[in-house]
C-alpha cells in the first residue's frame, strides 16, 4: 500500500537523522556497567517471566534497569508489569499517524543516560531501532537474523549487533550479551 511505503520511507529518514547525531561509544567489561536500558516487544506473560529474572539477577548486582516496551493495538495481557522502571507504549494512543512515539511518551527512558542499551525487539522493527537510536548510551545492541526473509532495513544505530540463524531466544540472546561483555578488558 501507498500508504505504508511513505510511511516506511518517513521512519527510515528518522532513523538516517538520528544516526547522524555524533555520541561518544564505549564498550565496557560487563562487571562495569551499572545502567541498562532495554527494549522489548510486550508478549505472554513467558517472555515477561524471562525480562523479569534477567532483570532481579542484574539489580542484586547493583545494575539500574530502566525498561520501554511496545504494546501491539489489541494485544491483551493477562499479567502486571511488576517493575517500577517500565514504560509502556500503547501503539493506538502513544503514537503519530507516521509510527513516531509522540511527544513526551519515551521521554521517562531517553532522558537518562545509560553504559548499555540492549533492543530486544524482532527485526524488522521501527520503535527498538528508533529508542536505540535516540537514546544516550555508551553501547548499543541489537541482534539480527541472518536466515529472516524480511528486510531488517537500516541496522547502523546498534554498536554490538549479535547474529543468529533464527528468530532471537530472548535468553539465549541476553546469554551472548554477557558473555562477550565479561570477556572485555580495558
């Protein structure tokens, strides 16, 4: 359709805009870091269970999770969100015409600045690519899948992409991100 083509065309130059704003990157051993954002697609209450221990294990640790997820028009959960630190972005109300969040709704995530900011969403997927991109962070992962058919489009906002042969296993995923983040030194 006409219209999703100009659609597309307007987020990708957001995208292209905001990945021509220079930022300092940094990648630090994963003991390190203190502040993490992350970015994730709201699901059944399985994938929220896998968030949530992800989560608890980092905050024993002493880490800051701050959480902004994309809640799909009609998609109904039969769960509470038990993080205080958790937005949520509801795609009938919070967003522009053109998918854009509106103004002041990622505010509470962007206006922070964060060692790492992990995107959890399946690619192809404008609102992980276009948080990641906006928001401050030393290092910015994403995880792409080299068997998808889809047009995963531009992928340049993330530092750290993690590549797959299948759609992203949130935990496996989280695993891959710590493991190569502990074997950094500096």
């Amino acid at each position: 359709m006409l219209i999703d083509f100009i659609k597309n065309k307007f987020q990708q130059r957001q995208l292209r805009n905001l990945l021509n704003v220079p930022r300092d990157k940094r990648i630090d051993n994963w003991e390190q870091i203190k502040t993490i954002g992350l970015i994730f697609t709201v699901g059944d209450a399985e994938r929220w269970n896998l968030i949530h221990r992800f989560i608890t294990a980092q905050e024993s640790r002493g880490k800051e999770i701050h959480l902004i997820g994309f809640q799909a028009n009609k998609y109904e959960i039969n769960y509470i969100f038990s993080h205080t630190r958790t937005t949520i972005c509801h795609e009938k109300e919070d967003f522009t015409y053109l998918g854009l969040p509106k103004e002041g709704v990622i505010d509470s995530f962007i206006n922070r600045h964060y060692d790492i900011v992990i995107d959890t969403t399946i690619q192809p997927d404008f609102f992980g690519k276009y948080v990641t991109a906006i928001s401050d962070a030393n290092l910015k992962v994403g995880y792409s899948n080299n068997e998808s058919d889809d047009n995963e489009g531009v992928m340049d906002m993330y530092d750290l992409a993690i590549q797959g042969n299948e759609e992203m296993d949130f935990k496996n995923y989280i695993e891959q991100i710590v493991k190569y983040l502990t074997m950094v030194k500096k």
